[in-house]
C-alpha cells in the first residue's frame, strides 16, 4: 500500500463501544481507499494488503494502548466460510501483534451464518445469536478482538458476550475500518 493511497483515508480511531465492548478503534473510515483495501484482501484475495494493513492495525492499537491486553484474537470464520475463502482475514490481520499473545483458539465460529452484507441490523443480531464460543482460558483476562471491518458492531458484540461469559474481564476491538460513528 502505497503512501499516496494510505493518505487518501479518512483516519477514525476510537469509536462508539458496541454493547459488550470497553473500547473499540478503527485505523480508518470504511469508505474510498480503505473500503477498498478490505474488499481487495476479502473477497479478491489480495492477501498481500494484509501485511501493511496489520502493521497500521498494531500501530493503531499501541497508541491508544489497547496492545497492553492479555490476548489478542482475531474475529473468527466459520470453517465452511474458511474453506470457500482460504484464509481468515483477521488472522492476517492479527499477525501485526506477533505470535505470542495471539490466541486464535480462544474463539470459535460453532455456528455458520448466512453473510452479513445486506442485511438490518436486527437481522444480524439474530443470526449471530450464539455463533462463537470462548475457551475458558480467558477467565479473568483481557482480549483484544482484531477484524477487518465493523459495520454495525453486531459480530464483534456477539464475539465480546462469548468472551464475556467464558470470564473474560475486559475486551476490545481494533478493525481495520469502520463505519460506525466516532
């Protein structure tokens, strides 16, 4: 990604919590260049977005301190949507972290939903209703949730109530970007 293109985004940061959630942040408006860059990476396979994509994820996170956490978790896929794409985009994502806190059994996607894309956001709570599962291990720990998108804030609070009730303390959420207000 090119300075040109990085300098056209609209940046973001912190952004309104969905229920669920302490902080959330976003490096840039989901719009032009940004959107674009999600899109390239999700649905063109342009997997080599995600390297410098992650890099300005982690820089995000740092600067507002959201790195200091005890796990960092990039938002699952179901394993039927992860066979049709290849990859997890969050997990990509994520790698900007490094390996040692990423925990990416910490959270599963148990149950498939149809894609969000186009729907009401009533529709999206419902269908997301139960869809992940936290291991234990994140009893009384923080988590940093890691996702390319937030649109509505409904996947990453169904992804927060799993953690939630599996213990876990306090959780955020850091995307690449957002179109939620600030």
């Amino acid at each position: 990604m090119c300075d040109k293109c990085r300098g056209e985004m609209v940046p973001m940061g912190v952004i309104q919590a969905p229920p669920g959630l302490d902080q959330v942040a976003a490096v840039a408006v989901y719009e032009g260049t940004a959107a674009r860059a999600v899109r390239h990476l999700k649905f063109d396979r342009r997997t080599a977005l995600a390297a410098p994509m992650a890099r300005q994820i982690a820089t995000l996170a740092h600067g507002l301190g959201l790195d200091e956490v005890d796990w960092v978790v990039p938002v699952p896929l179901h394993w039927r949507r992860w066979c049709t794409r290849g990859f997890n985009q969050a997990e990509l994502l994520a790698e900007g972290f490094g390996p040692t806190r990423q925990l990416h059994a910490g959270l599963l996607r148990h149950r498939y939903t149809s894609p969000q894309v186009r729907v009401t956001v009533d529709v999206r709570r419902v269908q997301l209703e139960g869809a992940f599962h936290s291991d234990p291990l994140v009893r009384g720990t923080s988590v940093l949730l890691v996702d390319d998108v937030v649109t509505t804030g409904s996947t990453i609070s169904a992804c927060a109530d799993a953690l939630r009730q599996a213990g876990a303390t306090w959780v955020g959420c850091v995307a690449y970007a957002a179109a939620m207000v600030k």
